[in-house]
C-alpha cells in the first residue's frame, strides 16, 4: 500500500514537473495545487482544471507526454502528400488525428486526444500498419485537417462503390458468402466487424449524422434490402441502402462499439455510450431489436446542450414565458407539461431546472430513462423490471429533502396521488403527461380517477407544446396564402381581408441540404389554474368549457393560434402547423 501511495505521489510529481516545463503553471502554483490535492485526495489534473490554474487540453497533453508519447507542433510541419494519403479524410476527422511521418514502417499520428488508446487500435485496424500516438491537441489538428484535405472528402456511398468493386453487385447467399460459419463462430464475426471497410463506413455514418444534426441514426433490415436512415428535426432520411450482405458485419461493429454481446442475436439489447466523432463528444442509446429478417438497431443521439438551454431559446412568447417565470418560481405546487412523444417536453422540464437550479435548492428528478446528466441535481434511474416504479421512486425522493421534484411522467393514479401530496407538503412538482392540449390534460386527471379537491389544490398551470420545423432562412419563400389554407390555419377574419398578408413555404438549397427546413421550435398553449378554472374543475366541467374560459379571460392561444403566428413571421410553414395541431370551432 506504502509502495503504491509513494508511487502515485511521483506520478503526480512528474505531471506537475511536466506543467511547470511546459509553462503552463508555476512552480508556486504546483504547491498551492498539492496541498489542495492532499486535503481532497483528487486527481492532481483535476484539482488544477478547478483552481483555473490549467485547462484540460494541458493535462491531457501532459499525461500523453508522461506516458511516452512525443510532443508535436504540427503547425510547423509540411507533411507530405504520400503520408496524408495513409489516413482518408473521413477518418482523420473521425478521430482527430493527423498522419505526420513514418518511421521504420510505424506511421506516427498527431492525436487531439493521445489517452484513447482505442484510436491507435482502429487506426492500426484500417491501415494495416503500425501506429504510434503523439501528442498534439484539437485547434492544431482541425487546422491541419483543413490545410491537408481540402482537396478531398470521403462519402459513405464512395466507401460502397468501393466495396461493390470488390465484392461485386450480385446478391449471394448466406452459404456463398461463408456466413454460416461466420455466425456460428464470434471471433470470426469479430473479425468481420474489424475489416477496414466496415469501421470506416460505421464511422462515416456516425460523422453524417452528427453533421446533420440528426438524434437518431436506423439500421433497418428488410427480405430484399438493408438501409440506413437518420431522423433530423423530426423526419426520416435515407442516407444509404448498403448491400444487405453487408448488414452483419454493420451491426456487428456497431455492437463492439457499445461492448454488447456480439453473438446474441436472439435477444434484444440496450447499451450506452461516449462518442468522440471529430472534435464533438455525443452521447449514444443504442438498443437491438430481432426481427424477421436480422437485426436492427437504433441509435439515439443525445444532445448534451440541452441540459443548459434556457427557457428563452425555445421560442416562447415573452408573455408567455412571464408566466412561465411565474409558475416555476412558485415554493410549491404542480406544474404540467403535456404532448405526444417527441414534442420536446423533457427540454422544456430541463430548461426549467436549469432556471431554478442554484446553491440554495436541492432538486431530484426520476425517469425513465435518465437520458442526459444535470449538473448539481440528483438524477434517479426508473427501473419497473425490479419494481422501481415512478410512484416508488417518487416515495423514497420525498424522504430526501428536495425543495424541487422533477417526475419523468405521471402514468398512474397512484404517481398521480403521491405528486400531489409532494406538493400539497411544501414541494414544487414538475412533470408530463399525455394529452393533446392544455384543457384536456384536466379531463385526463380526472378519468384517472384523482379527485377534484386535489386537483385544485395542487395544480398551478398546464403547459401544451409540440414542436414544428423552422423554415430555412436562405431559401424560404413568400407567398400569398389562399382561402382555404387560411381558413385550416384559423386566420383571423381581419387578417384575411389584407391584400398584403403573406407567409413562407420551403424551398431546398445547400444550406438545408435540399430540405427546406433548418432546426425545430415549439408550439406552446398554456392555461393557468385560477379560482374560476378550479370551480369548473370541482364541476367536472369539460375541457370545451375549460378551452373557452382560458381563451377568453386568460388570453390563452391554442397550438393552432399560435403556429398561425409563426407562419405569418415566417418562422414556420402552415404545412407544419396544420400536420401537427389540432383545429377547435370554439
């Protein structure tokens, strides 16, 4: 114990020598920075990153060099052509990594990032040569990327034709193409899963998807085909239709990527992973499905922004984002979010912890699943298969102490009954639900048998979101709307009458990739529960009457009403409004 104790206290000396040799920190610094790390017993790295002393990319390079790894400015190399051309564009930008020279048949890469000895291993894997790291760091290796590969960039259908070239376009049996034992055998499926092509095509998925901005990435197998398809804003598109021979040796790579079990094929798996595609580290849920034909798999991609969006960049109106302030700021109370899957409510809860979250609060959320990390709020994982419900896990948070409970979604009577009481006791609750507008979600709580009374004495506000896609700026269109168009939106009478009303329809240019649409915004509607709403609550009034007062007296827009507004700003276009709202002839 003695022996190892000594032996990191070197490690650490021998880092700090390193940081004060690079002049990164002074020697004075080094000492205030190992008294902190002896009182707190962290990483030395770490404790400097903390006291602003030193920034990551230093510790990281440092450690590279520790571990014998040279220390290369490759702002002051020319690199020649024939060593570029070892690593494809695609590729080098995959990984962050420069080829810089080769010696005694060892290609040495400059690397962002020289801890991920795994890079070295695919490198190795691609090139069929030997690879050794050297330490450089990211602003240096995109400026190289940039000065060396301008003349060229990878596609995944390049990568195909290749591959088409090699093996030829005619389908083949499974027999013919020896995978029956391939199958039967994991580390000839391994194997397989490590051939140069297949990395590079799985990596050049990956850098699509991110370059597009996509959250989930498809791997769809069908009798006669295999596709590749990823979801922006919403919609799907196909990128690539592979060979369908090729789809085991894809999914197999991908499986190894998310160390899952590569020779259950079975079974359906899930998996969770860090990415580091270029310079963007991404989170990735990676779930396999059996189906008829092989497996599937679905990638999501989650968006570590979104934990720190604020509430004004989600396209509130600033009165309605009043009394959104309002809502959350109260000490206790429930505060409903509502909408189908994939309308955006999970970012709108976070971005209302992000509002609330300081040093003076202690706030807990649960759901199912915990898909992106807060900062300083307790995140707990759902898990019904060992009985930890909602409703059970809800019951343990409250005897922790929180001011703020977050509840992935209200499913049951009984997640229902104990968020109420969480707020009736003195807690600000927030939390989903789904139903199609504000109104309705007091008639769903209701059919889910929660008492008026309770209702009314916990409830503070509803909020109906969905989100629709933002028109392109640089190539949207203007157009004058005709009647019926008009009339499907809900345009106001008045509004019809002006010869000069105009709205926005897609078009497509580079800028959208063809698409029309750039990003997605929400719709929102919100109903606030006054005295009066809580009287026609106790009435069991319905959701018409509830809609009509809101409007009316609150000054309450629907989804409709509000997704008109945006059309005729130009936010939006009224295909998407009409395809995701619904129209009332209250």
């Amino acid at each position: 114990m003695a022996v190892a104790q000594e032996q990191r206290r070197t490690t650490q000396r021998q880092i700090g020598d390193l940081l004060v040799e690079q002049g990164v920190i002074t020697p004075l610094q080094l000492d205030e920075a190992l008294q902190r790390q002896r009182l707190t017993g962290d990483l030395l790295g770490r404790v400097l990153v903390s006291m602003g002393y030193s920034e990551e990319q230093d510790i990281i390079e440092a450690l590279g060099v520790q571990a014998g790894m040279e220390r290369i400015d490759i702002s002051r190399i020319k690199i020649p052509e024939n060593i570029i051309r070892k690593i494809t564009p695609d590729v080098a930008k995959f990984y962050n990594v420069i080829p810089v020279r080769e010696v005694d048949g060892t290609l040495i890469v400059a690397m962002a990032d020289p801890l991920n000895l795994q890079i070295l291993d695919d490198l190795q894997q691609i090139t069929g040569q030997h690879v050794r790291g050297a330490v450089s760091n990211a602003k240096d290796v995109e400026a190289a990327w940039k000065a060396n590969y301008s003349f060229e960039t990878d596609s995944i259908h390049e990568m195909l034709e290749e591959l088409k070239a090699k093996v030829g376009t005619a389908e083949l049996t499974m027999a013919e193409l020896g995978l029956q034992e391939v199958v039967s055998d994991i580390d000839n499926l391994v194997e397989l899963a490590q051939q140069p092509e297949v990395i590079k095509i799985v990596n050049l998925v990956f850098l699509e998807a991110v370059q597009k901005r996509a959250s989930d990435i498809h791997f769809e197998i069908y009798e006669e085909e295999f596709r590749i398809r990823i979801r922006v804003d919403g919609m799907l598109h196909e990128i690539v239709s592979p060979p369908k021979m090729l789809a085991l040796a894809l999914v197999s790579r991908v499986k190894i990527i998310s160390n899952m079990d590569i020779g259950e094929r079975r079974l359906p798996q899930d998996s969770r992973i860090e990415l580091k595609v270029g310079d963007t580290v991404i989170d990735v849920r990676v779930a396999t499905l059996p189906t008829l034909f092989g497996e599937g798999v679905v990638m999501r991609i989650l968006d570590r922004t979104a934990v720190k969006i604020d509430l004004d960049k989600l396209g509130f109106s600033p009165d309605l984002l009043e009394k959104i302030n309002m809502v959350i700021n109260k000490p206790n109370g429930i505060m409903l979010v509502t909408g189908p899957t994939g309308s955006g409510k999970t970012t709108t809860l976070y971005a209302c912890l992000n509002t609330l979250n300081s040093e003076e609060v202690k706030i807990i959320t649960t759901e199912d699943p915990v898909e992106l990390q807060i900062d300083r709020i307790i995140q707990c994982h759902v898990n019904e298969e060992i009985g930890l419900t909602f409703a059970r896990c809800l019951r343990a948070i409250l005897r922790q102490d929180p001011d703020i409970v977050m509840v992935g979604e209200i499913r049951d009577l009984e997640t229902a009954q104990i968020a109420v009481e969480a707020s009736l006791t003195g807690h600000l609750v927030l939390s989903t639900l789904h139903t199609n507008s504000a109104p309705e979600t007091i008639t769903r709580l209701l059919d889910m048998d929660v008492e008026p009374f309770l209702i009314t004495a916990s409830l503070e506000a509803v909020l109906a979101q969905r989100l629709v896609r933002v028109l392109c700026r640089h190539c949207r269109v203007r157009y004058q709307p005709d009647q019926d168009e008009m009339e499907l939106l809900g345009v106001p009478k008045k509004w019809r009458e002006d010869p000069n009303l105009r709205m926005f329809k897609p078009k497509g240019c580079p800028a959208c990739d063809y698409i029309g649409y750039m990003g997605r915004t929400g719709l929102f509607e919100m109903m606030l529960v006054d005295e009066t709403v809580c009287e026609m609550i106790l009435d069991r009034a319905l959701s018409f009457d509830l809609r009509r007062y809101a409007r009316k007296h609150q000054g309450m827009r629907t989804l409709r009403e509000e997704g008109m507004m945006k059309c005729v700003q130009g936010v939006t276009s009224a295909e998407e409004v009409i395809a995701h709202t619904d129209k009332y002839d209250d």
